[in-house]
C-alpha cells in the first residue's frame, strides 16, 4: 500500500517542498529510503520504529521503501521523522491515509514517540500561509516561532501518539496564536549598557558617528582599553527593529537554531563576534547543503572581530565583495543562492603583536619588522571598506573610579535615530540608506563644504599626505558628523573630526 506525506525542507535561507512517499510490499524485513538522504535521515529507520512501536502502534514486517521528493535535492536533518512514521502507519493500514492530504508535517521524534523541535519553523511556516493548504503540525517547542505567520493554521503537538489522536478527530485542538507584539517587547531589551562604560569619550562618540553613518570601524589600542566592551554595546545604540527587519533576521536565526533566539524571535539586533581561527567558508556560509555564515547570521546587526590580523587572511579577503553589497552569492553544483549580509563591521585591534606600542606605562618589546608584519597582515582593499580607524588609550585609575554617571545607551540611540531620518529623507530616491554606501556622484550631490572647511581638508590632503581613498571617507564620515549635528552643510569642525577617526592614514 502506498501513503503520501508532505512536508518542508532548507536549502540556504529558502524553503522547498518535500513529497514524502511510503511504500510497502511484500519481500524480506527492511527500510529503503531514497532521494539524496543524509546520515542523519537514512539512521531516522531506526527512531521511527522505535517510536511507532514503543506509541503502541505496529511495526509492518514488510519490505517499506520511503522516497524523498524532488530527488535531486540532498536533503538533511530529522525534520521528517514525524511525516516519515505516519506515512509508514497510513502505508500499513493504522490510520486513514486521507487524513494527512490536509496538512504539513515536520517533527524529530525520539525512541518514546515524543516530538522534538527542529530548525527552521519560522520559513517553512510563513511558506505554509502562501500555500494551498494552510495547516502544518509541528512540535509543541516550535510553536513561538510561527508568530510571524498568522495567516497560517499551526498545531503544535507533543508526541507520535497525540499526533494520530489529532488527525483522527481533529477539533480536539485550535490552531496556536501568540501575541508578536508582546514577544517583540519581551525579547527587546539588552543586557548591557554604554553607561557602563568608564572613560574612553573619544572612542565613544566615533562609534556614535559610525553607527549613525553606517561606517566600518577599526578599534585600536592595549589590551583592556575596553575594545570589546565598547563593541558589544553597539547594537543598544542602533535604531530599534521594525517588523520586517524582525522577520528578516529571525528567519536566518530560526534556520541557523542560535542560541540568541528567543521563543522563536530575534528582537534585538545580531551581534556576532567569530574565533580568529575561523574559516572561510563558516564566515561567509557555503558547505555541501549551503548554509548561512556569520556574516549573514549578522545581517541588521553588527559583525565584531575582534584581534582582526590574527584572522586567516583568506577569510579576511572574502570580505570584499559582502561588505560592497550587503549580500553574497553561493554557488553549488545545483543550487545557487544568495544571501543577505548587509552589517556594520566593527574590528579591533592591538597596535602590536605585544599590545604595548605607545602605552606610557609599559614598554613595547616588539621589534620595527614584527610591527610591520602584525600590520601588513590586514590588506589595503580591506582597509579600503573601513571608514573608521581609531586609537583608544589605556584607562587611568581616575576614570575606573569617577561615580559621575555616564552617558546611556537610550541618550546616544536617541541622536543616532535623528540622524537616520535626515538620511532617509535625503536618500529616498536613491538605493540606499547610510552615508557610508555614497557613490562618487553622491558625494558631490550631498557634500556641500562651507569655504573653510574646503581649506581644512585641502591642508590635510597636502600636510597629512592622506590618500584618494581618505578623502572619499572624510567626506562621507563629515557629513554624517554634519547630520548628528543637524545641518545640511558641512563645516571645518565636521571635517576636523572626521580627519581624527582616520589613524592609519597619518
């Protein structure tokens, strides 16, 4: 007898429909599967009769063939456990194989027959509610993650056993809903705080430039100046999600199972921070079944990488293309994707191998060669996409101990948010919303310098000996400065802050 499933699979950050068919027919005792299965689905033989026997149902002493449809696609994971069995119970006559015709089927099950969550429930869910039939049966841990998709039908369920109590009566159970607003809310805040932050004000206003901007920044300085710190805290200053952003990065979350979602929303902004031993292909996503990388697990949010020359210089270099169009292209064999990976890069640094170049109150050990070296490891392209570098000093003991209250997270996002709407405003008709991505039409169009600001930024040109690629960044951070600031042309004051955040460059 045969028996039809349906059910969803992941390629990337997209979603494919999945024709579960269980066949059995008479021949010796054993379980085929077919269509490109991983290790993981070929060993679900041994979880479904498990779970079908230890439910109290009958395992059919039969020969069972189960085909995964479209064939060509590999397919991966314990998502088709549950549609697996019940195809295998309907195949043998234990429940009505009409009944499963209504409804998408995703589940993991355990030995005992209950249902464990999957990965990857947000997607499949918002495809279900584009769907004809609009009904999906998933775990009961899962159930959060369908927030998104209330046009949907979603019945969350415990176990193998409830599973075929509900499709043999299934008003037993209203389809889930959940407030999105509410888990938005609960799941907003952030744990940490800029007012948390002793010292550094330098440090701090250019990362309020930057976020404001949309610029890369390079932080460098000693070890405990407060790098990472300062890092972690930029995501508490960057405007609040919108709904859409929300779902954007929640389905990447949801298909990537992270730890930082949470109930199945992501409602604070990505901050990702890779080992420098990290590889090429986990930063930017690819693998034999593609998957998404850091960089897009950072989408909306903030990439920090912190001791960036001891990064492979490979993994650096495939930066490039990402940070110049917020998006990577994947190929593979049969499939070619392509990813969102629009974030703002926040790096950090020592200024030597030591870490003690430049501190007054420890030397540096390190010899003029090994310097050059540490710093060469960092390419010129890349520089090139960092609009930002600047130099934090080490923290003296009065800053540690000052008990004046520093400036909040909620003050500086404030200003940061004011500054977005004057470049919405400005940017409406074009293809973008920072400064930071300025064409060199743009700057021409949107970098209207007052006469003395003109003269500052040819004094530092010819005095500093700062480079073409220096100027473009001047300008583009100046008129961010300029934005903070609340007026259209920029002035000597922007472009002297501006030439500051440009360390390297003297």
């Amino acid at each position: 007898m045969l028996a039809k499933v349906l059910s969803y699979g992941l390629i990337g950050i997209e979603t494919y429909l999945v024709e579960i068919e269980v066949d059995i027919s008479n021949g010796l005792p054993t379980v085929n599967i077919v269509g490109l299965a991983d290790t993981t689905i070929r060993e679900s033989r041994a979880r479904v009769k498990a779970a079908i026997t230890n439910a109290g149902f009958s395992w059919p002493r039969d020969r069972i063939t189960v085909s995964l449809a479209p064939s060509e696609i590999k397919k991966e994971g314990a998502s088709f456990d549950l549609a697996i069995a019940l195809g295998v119970l309907a195949a043998s006559g234990q429940i009505n194989p009409e009944r499963l015709k209504e409804y998408y089927i995703l589940g993991e099950l355990s030995l005992d027959g209950s249902l464990r969550p999957v990965k990857g429930v947000l997607p499949i869910s918002l495809a279900v509610a584009r769907s004809g039939r609009k009904n999906l049966i998933i775990p009961i841990q899962n159930a959060q993650e369908t927030s998104f998709a209330p046009e949907a039908s979603i019945f969350p369920l415990k176990s193998l056993q409830g599973t075929v109590e509900f499709l043999h009566n299934p008003g037993m159970i209203n389809p889930f809903k959940s407030n999105l607003e509410e888990l938005l809310k609960r799941h907003s805040l952030y744990p940490v705080d800029f007012s948390e932050v002793k010292g550094q004000f330098f440090a701090k206003r250019a990362l309020e430039v930057a976020t404001a901007g949309g610029h890369n920044i390079l932080l460098i300085g000693p070890p405990g100046s407060g790098k990472t710190m300062l890092a972690k805290r930029i995501p508490t200053i960057m405007p609040k999600l919108s709904a859409e952003e929300a779902l954007q990065i929640s389905r990447i979350h949801s298909i990537a199972a992270t730890p930082a979602i949470k109930d199945g929303i992501m409602a604070r902004r990505p901050f990702r921070s890779p080992h420098h031993t990290i590889s090429d292909i986990a930063l930017i996503g690819g693998g034999n079944i593609p998957r998404p990388g850091e960089i897009t697990l950072a989408h909306r949010g903030v990439l920090f990488m912190d001791e960036l020359p001891e990064f492979h210089r490979n993994a650096l270099e495939t930066l490039r293309q990402p940070l110049e169009e917020g998006k990577i292209h994947i190929c593979r064999i049969n499939k070619s994707l392509l990813l969102p990976c629009s974030f703002m890069l926040v790096c950090a640094m020592n200024p030597c191998p030591c870490g003690y170049l430049g501190t007054p109150k420890k030397s540096c050990s390190c010899s003029t060669t090994k310097i050059d070296k540490y710093l060469s490891k960092i390419s010129g392209p890349l520089l090139d996409r960092i609009d930002i570098h600047i130099e934090l000093p080490a923290i003296r003991y009065k800053e540690l101990t000052d008990t004046k209250e520093a400036e909040s997270s909620l003050m500086i996002k404030a200003r940061v948010e004011e500054a977005h709407a004057i470049q919405k405003e400005r940017f409406k008709d074009e293809k973008l919303l920072r400064n930071a991505r300025m064409n060199t039409g743009m700057l021409k169009r949107y970098c209207v310098l007052e006469d003395d600001a003109k003269e500052l930024l040819k004094l530092a040109m010819t005095e500093l000996g700062l480079s073409a690629r220096a100027y473009d960044k001047v300008l583009k951070v100046s008129r961010t400065i300029a934005d903070l600031a609340g007026v259209e042309v920029i002035q000597a004051a922007h472009i002297s802050e501006a030439i500051q955040y440009r360390s390297l460059d003297r």
